[in-house]
C-alpha cells in the first residue's frame, strides 16, 4: 500500500471508531467525543491528501485542518454547555431520555 | 551532528508512554502501571546520565538539534531538543528524584484503590517536566510547561472526593494560569521581533548574539527596552509556577495532595521548571544590563521578588502548625533564594541551590510522608511528637534533610550552595537588600526547622496515633536514605575550593578560591544559623511541648503577630477582597448589561417585529386568507405526518444520517456516477 492508502485507511478506521462510538453510546459527552473522532478522521484525510498530493502548498491541506480544529474546538464547547444544561434540567445526561424536541 | 541529542526525545518520551500504559491498562494492573512507570524512570535515568557523561567532555558547546514541525504561510514553526550541561544535570536530577519518589510511593499509596491512576498521572508529570528540560524551543517548553500545571491539577486533586484537595487543585491551576498569560504574551512578542522561538539555532536563536544584539536596541515608549518587557512578561510565568510572591499561594493549598506529590511538585519538577525557565533564558534576561539609561532592568525585579519571597516564606513557615505547610512555605522561601540568586546575576548559584534543595526537599517530603504514614494521616505538629525513638531511620534521614535547608556548615549541602548565593548578593552592585532579605532568612530558617525537629520527634506522643507508632516498611525508608546520602554529598560538587559545577555549568573553568572564601559573610551566616538553632532549641527543644493544646511559646509573647502569620499575612483574604471582589462585580455588570442593555434592545426589535406581525395578520385576515386555507390545511396535514419523524432522539437522527452516507457511498461506489 502506499502512504496515501495507508494513511486513508486509517482515517477510515478512525471513523468508522467515532461512528460506532457515537451511535453505540447512551453518554452525551461519549456521543460527542465520537464526532470529534469522526471529525478528526476528516482532517487526517485532508491532510494527507494535501501531503501526497503532487502541487501541495502549505496554504491548502494544512489551512483548512487549523481552519477545521478552531471550528471544533467553539463547536465542542458549545456542545459540552448543551450538556451541562440538559443535566441541569434532567440530572442525567443520558441521550435518550433528551427527547424534549420531538415534533 | 552528534547522534545522541537527535534522540533525546527518547528521555521524555518513556515515561510519556508509560502513562500510556498506565492510562489504557485495566483498573486492576498495579503491578503493570507501577511496573512500567519505575521502569521509564530508570530508562530514562541512563539515557540522562548518558547525556550528561557526553556533554560534560565538551561543556561550553551547545549541542541541539532541530526540525520544523508543519509549514504555515512563509515560514515555519520549528521545535528541537537541546544538550548542554545545564540541560543534562537538570534531566539527572529530575529523572533520578523522581525514581525515588516513584519507589516510595508504591509503600504510600499501597492502600489507595486508586493506585494504577496514581503512577499514570506521575508518569505524566515527570514526562512534561522532563519535556520542560530538553526542549531547545520555547514553544515546546510551554507544552511542556502547561502540561506539568495539567499533571499537577490532576495529582493535587488525586483525592478529589475530599472539598479541600478539589479546591485546591483549582486554586493551583488558576493562579499558575495567571502567570502562563504573561508567558504566552512574552512568547508572541519574542517571536515577533526575533523570528524565532529557538534557543539556539546556528546563530539565529533568540539567545544568540545576533538576535540579542537587535533586541537590545530596541525602546519602548518610556525609555523600557524590549527585553526588558520581554523578559518581564516571561518572568510572570516563572513566578507563577515557582510560588514567589504574589502568586505563591497556590503553592501552600497544594499540600492537599498525596504526600508524594507535594515532594514531586516541591522538588524535582513543578517548582523548580520557573527557575530553570530563567536560568535557560539568562542571556535574554541580562540583555538590558548593557544599556547605560534603563528605567528598570529585568533583573532588578527578578531579585526584588526573590528577596521578599525568601523572607515572607521563612516568616510564615515560622507560624505554621501543619508538617506539610511548614515545609511548603519553606519552599517558598527557598524559591525566593534562587530567584534572588538569578536576580543579582549568578544563575549557577541559583542552579547549584536547585539541585541540592530538589535532594534535601525530596528527602524532607518524604520522610514528612513517613511520618504521616505512620501516624494516620495526622499533620498537625502538635499532635505528634516522640517519634524519634520509634521511627529511627525517618527521625536520622530527616534530620539530616533539616540540617542541610538549615544551613549547617561544611558538611550539608545546603551550606555551600546557599553560601554561594549569599556571596553573589553580596557582590551585587546596585543595592545590599537582597544581602539581608536573605542573611534575615538564614535565622528564621534555621529557627522553623528545628522548631519542626523538635514539635514532632521529641517530647511525649501527644495523641494515641503518634505513641502506636511505627517505622515505615523498607520500601520507603530506602530512597530516605539514598537522598540524604545526595543531601549531604552534592555540595561537594559546588564548593569554592573545587568549583566543578560552576565551571562545567559556564563551560569555562571558573579559578578555584579558598575553601573559606569571603570568610567574615561565611563567618555571619554560620553565627545565624547558630542563632537560629539556638533560639529553636532554647523555645521548643529544652522544654518539649507536653500536651497538644500546650500553648506556643513564641505565639503567648507576640500573638497578634503570630496569628498574622499564620493566617499567612491575610493574603488569601486580600486576594479574595480585591480580585475575587473585581471579578464578581464585573460579572454583575456584564450581567446587568445582558440583562437590561442588550436585552431591551433585542425586545425592542422583538415588540417592533410582533406589531408588524400583527399588521401582517389583519391584511392577511381580510385579504388573503380564505383562498389559502384548504391548501395550507393540507400542508398542515402532511407536515404533522412528517414530524413524526421528529422523535427528538438523537440518535435515530445519527443512524439515519450514517445509514445516508452509507447509501450514498455505495452509489458513488457502484452507481457509475462518476
């Protein structure tokens, strides 16, 4: 295999992990961290792409991936303060029982 | 290139990966994560010593080795790892307390359920501080410097069930925080107007001459040099992370942690990464000292705070009653006397009183632990007493830890290295404080150490835990031993008839003077040290302490001034006065503001929206509304049929959007859509 496959399979495995994570958990917080990963496996490809691409220039592949992490990090943040108030109104923060915005 | 320094990420990287090991092995593996942890110590232990026998045939060269990390705009952010003498001493040291405290902790912790997490968050820590040590980059200094407040968070509230230790872990977090912004704000600056955050990087690292002569010349508005702000702002982080004044008291709180700990953070790693981060940086910091009209030089400050740290420490250690505080506050003041001796110019000192105190602070922590070990968990001094027939080999170890912060004459370490910064105070120009801050702290150093010798090993066993009591097993009276055999040898290695430290330190062989140099400064601290000892006997040693509620003898004479320090000069509550105060009013005005300001506006619009809304409705009403209502009543009909799929689970949403992507990616597979 070359790098790029092996880099791309990877990136699959990882989320492939993040998806099974954030299906298989009840957790609100191990549901995010399962899309972070799934996130993360996205930027590995990104990179990578960027990396064994023949014209890479820093300003494409590595730009969109920083771009890619600040957006992550407000997204969790925001995500991680939906947690915190779906404990302070339900002492739990389990996924399933969150169903207050069923049409 | 030498290949060894290429691979001296090895040193940090083992016990990184022994917190790995320690993080994914099962609740149960005590023996794995404790195995793996001692076993990177030792590894990277030989790998220091290694480099340290390497670069001592050549201590003036500085050896790095460089490499870009990721390529962003022109240029390239660029980390290395560095190996001088400075480095090298600093990893043996760090790699080899650690080892030991590692060793005592597996007796310690023995009972703890949660013993496996324990050694992984150790190995954490010795791995960022040892990243602290050999980075040759300051960006990669300040990972590691952050990760060593992460590790420190999570060991000070090890026992985070208790209130106590969770707040204090905060408090310790937040305040070196404080400093770590000026850090940060000092990297950027340096890194534009140098272009470099690298040491040394043949010729264009930032402690070169050809970087440091431009900086120099550079003024802000108000006669300050750049470096001199530079440093400053640097500086701030230091005195965040080394407890100096006025950010020190997160150091005290820290104490709520596992014993070991407090000699972890104490001795080798936390408290010792400020005053190696200056040390490192010295020539930046000396850069201002050329210029002939500075309004204030860098080092002026640094040795301002170090001489009042090292006095307001010893004061306070002096009013205490917890074993543990005493010796915090001892750190501090101790601190202070490696700032002060940065501050008047002479960073081999200050590295000297480094290593000897990591040995004898290490070794009093962990007899301290002993002690309490033995003892159930008591820390207060007055609850304890009469050890020192039942636990011989802690009561000798200790002592020997006491004599050599005490200061006692030629044989302790920690009469050369401290002689030897009290020597550079006295050299220093620009004024003789600092000379009696420090000479000041010598007496009441010598008093709160033999007050603490006295109050817990002579007189009756004041509580029925302290006369049960009984040596602790093997395991951890070995690396008492072993320390106080470095407590009392390493001074050896600094004293002024054989400087060998100082002249491998500088890299230039530094003449050697009479073992008795500067004999009436060597003669006064000796004769205050006696006075020292003498007025701690004369309190607490001739007539021990007979019941625990016994009133103190210094505080019966001076109470008001005694119960000021031991409130620790009311710090706490001044900061929580001023700042804690500052802070709430701002959230109260930001609140305010959400509240009435932005809030009324947005209702403003709001009431503007309905009112046209209603308007909207009359027209809609008269106008429109007949035609539409069959067709609207179907829409309504089908998007209540749609919103059943609106079960409000989010995790039927995720399935739905996966088996989505699974289906498109079989039709861009096979559907021959491309």
């Amino acid at each position: 295999m070359s790098p790029l496959q092996i880099c791309l399979a990877f990136s699959s495995a990882l989320f492939a992990v993040g998806l099974a994570g954030a299906l298989a958990r009840s957790n609100s917080i191990l549901v995010l961290l399962g899309i972070e990963l799934m996130l993360n496996a996205a930027n590995l490809n990104l990179i990578a792409f960027w990396r064994f691409s023949p014209h890479g220039s820093p300003s494409t592949g590595v730009v969109f991936v920083v771009f890619a992490i600040a957006v992550a990090a407000a997204e969790t943040a925001v995500g991680l303060a939906l947690v915190i108030s779906i404990y302070r109104h339900q002492q739990d923060i389990r996924l399933e029982e969150a169903t207050r915005l069923k049409g | 290139m030498e290949p060894l320094v290429a691979y001296l990420w090895v040193i940090p990287a083992l016990p990184l990966a022994a917190a790995a090991v320690g993080a994914a092995a099962p609740r149960g593996a005590r023996r794995l994560a404790a195995g793996a942890a001692i076993a990177a110590m030792i590894g990277a232990l030989a790998l220091s010593s290694l480099a340290l026998a390497r670069t001592l045939a050549a201590p003036a060269a500085h050896q790095y080795y460089n490499f870009s990390w990721f390529d962003l705009g022109n240029g390239a952010v660029r980390l290395g790892w560095l190996l001088d003498p400075l480095n090298a001493l600093m990893c043996v040291m760090v790699s080899l307390v650690g080892l030991l405290i590692f060793v005592f902790s597996l007796g310690y912790m023995r009972g703890d359920e949660n013993f496996k997490r324990f050694f992984c968050f150790l190995s954490l820590f010795a791995a960022a501080m040892l990243c602290v040590v050999v980075s040759n980059s300051l960006l990669l200094l300040f990972i590691g410097w952050e990760l060593v407040g992460l590790a420190s968070y999570l060991l000070i509230g090890f026992w985070f069930h208790r209130p106590a230790a969770a707040a204090a872990a905060k408090k310790a977090f937040i305040t070196t925080r404080i400093g770590d912004l000026g850090f940060l704000i000092g990297l950027v600056w340096l890194y534009d107007a140098t272009g470099s955050l690298l040491l040394y990087d043949g010729g264009n690292g930032f402690l070169e001459s050809h970087a440091l002569g431009d900086l120099a010349t550079q003024v802000l508005a108000g006669g300050l040099a750049v470096p001199t702000a530079i440093s400053l702002l640097i500086f701030c982080g230091a005195v965040g992370k080394s407890g100096q004044f006025p950010l020190h008291v997160w150091l005290p709180d820290a104490m709520e942690g596992p014993t070991p700990v407090s000699a972890l953070i104490h001795a080798a790693t936390m408290v010792a990464a400020g005053v190696f981060l200056v040390a490192r940086v010295f020539p930046l910091f000396s850069a201002d000292q050329e210029l002939a009209a500075a309004p204030l030089r860098a080092l002026t400050v640094v040795a301002g705070i170090g001489a009042i740290t090292a006095l307001m420490g010893a004061a306070i250690a002096a009013a205490q009653n917890d074993l543990k505080r005493i010796l915090a506050f001892s750190t501090v003041s101790q601190l202070g006397y490696m700032m002060l001796a940065l501050g008047v110019g002479s960073w081999v000192a200050a590295i000297f009183h480094l290593l000897t105190h990591a040995f004898f602070k290490a070794l009093l922590f962990l007899a301290a632990g002993s002690v309490i070990h033995a003892v159930h968990h008591e820390q207060d001094i007055r609850e304890i007493g009469g050890l020192s027939s039942r636990m011989r080999t802690t009561f000798a170890t200790f002592a020997v830890g006491m004599m050599a912060l005490s200061g006692v004459p030629f044989v302790f370490s920690g009469f050369w290295s401290k002689e030897a910064i009290l020597h550079a105070a006295s050299e220093w120009g620009p004024s003789r404080l600092p000379l009696y801050a420090g000479l000041a702290g010598v007496v009441l150093t010598a008093f709160y150490m033999t007050r603490l010798l006295c109050e817990v090993f002579w007189g009756p066993a004041r509580s029925p835990a302290a006369s049960h009591a009984r040596e602790s097993p093997a395991v951890m009276t070995v690396p008492l031993v072993v320390l106080a055999i470095g407590a009392v040898g390493l001074g050896f290695l600094g004293t002024p008839a054989w400087p060998w430290l100082q002249s491998r330190l500088t890299g230039a062989e530094v003449p050697a003077r009479p073992l008795l140099d500067g004999g009436a400064l060597m003669a006064l601290s000796v004769l205050l040290v006696a006075a020292g000892l003498g007025a701690g006997w004369a309190l607490y040693g001739r007539r021990p302490r007979a019941t625990a509620t016994a009133a103190d003898p210094l505080a019966a004479a001076a109470p008001r001034l005694m119960a000021f320090l031991a409130a620790r000069m009311r710090l706490d509550e001044l900061y929580a006065a001023t700042l804690g105060r500052l802070n709430d009013l701002a959230a109260a005005l930001a609140d305010v503001l959400d509240r009435w300001v932005w809030g009324g506006a947005v209702g403003l619009l709001a009431r503007l929206g309905e009112f046209v809304g209603l308007l909207n409705r009359e027209v809609d009403e008269v106008g429109l509304n007949t035609g539409f209502d069959t067709v609207s009543e179907e829409i309504r009909r089908a998007g209540q049929a749609y919103s059943r799929a609106q079960t409000g689970e989010a995790h039927g949403y995720l399935r739905t959007l996966a088996l989505a992507f699974v289906v498109l990616a079989l039709l861009v597979l096979f559907g021959g859509g491309r």
